[in-house]
C-alpha cells in the first residue's frame, strides 16, 4: 500500500461523522477530516525520549462503540 493510498484509507475512514459531529453537521466531512488528520500528524512527537514508549493504537482499540459505523 502507497503512503498516498494509505492517507487516502485515513481520511475516508475518518470522514464518518461522529454523533457529535453528525449533530451538528458538516459541509465536507472529507475536507474535514483531511484537516484533522493534518493537525494529529503535526502534533505527533516523533522525537520522544529514547526510553519513552509511543504507543499507536486506533479509536476503535481504546474505545467501545456505542452504534455502528455509517
């Protein structure tokens, strides 16, 4: 899978509203969720301590759902 494929997988898979986000609606959930994604890549420390453990773990790993996806 190519870095711009797996971007791509990202957005969409994040461009699924979440209820407090459906409540309110948006015009462009995948612009939205570019941005998003965007601000979390950039906020990412990357250079942590060499003994720091960074974890990596998905929405769906640390959180039961309520509903099921869109």
């Amino acid at each position: 899978m190519t870095d711009e494929q797996n971007d791509q997988d990202r957005v969409e898979s994040r461009a699924h509203l979440l209820p407090e986000e459906a409540a309110v609606g948006s015009d462009d959930p995948e612009a939205q969720a570019e941005a998003i994604l965007t601000e979390s890549d950039l906020r990412e420390d990357r250079n942590v301590a060499p003994d720091t453990f960074l974890e990596h773990r998905t929405s769906d790993q640390t959180v039961t759902p309520n509903e099921p996806p869109d």
